[in-house]
C-alpha cells in the first residue's frame, strides 16, 4: 500500500483525480497517523473529524475538474 500521507499536494491530487485513493480513504489515514502521533507530541489541540469526513465525502461525490 503505498503511503500517500507523506506525498506533496501535487502528487495527492492526481491521485485522487486518477481514483487511485478518495478523498475519504486519504482523510482517514491522516486520522489515523494524528490519532497515532499526536497523543505524544500534541501538537493539534482541536479537531473536527465529523464535519471534515463529510467534506470529503461530498468532494468525492462531486465531478473531478482537471
């Protein structure tokens, strides 16, 4: 599986445009890696999961533009 939480923004968006990854499936590997790290380095204080889980829901129900 390849780790695109690392990727640069250019590379993210081709491949959600290619549907090689959703924006859904993308959002919640960074859930995961905050949810792994961020106990250790609190480095986020506030979070929003539910309203940025249908944001990206509806982007992925929506018509790519390239």
């Amino acid at each position: 599986m390849n780790d695109f939480t690392y990727a640069s923004t250019t590379k993210l968006t081709k491949v959600i445009q290619d549907k090689r990854i959703s924006s859904v499936e993308l959002l919640e590997r960074y859930i995961e890696r905050y949810e792994r790290l961020n106990p250790r380095i609190n480095a986020i204080v506030a979070t929003d999961f539910e309203n940025a889980r249908i944001r990206a829901s509806t982007a992925d129900e929506k018509p790519l533009k390239r």
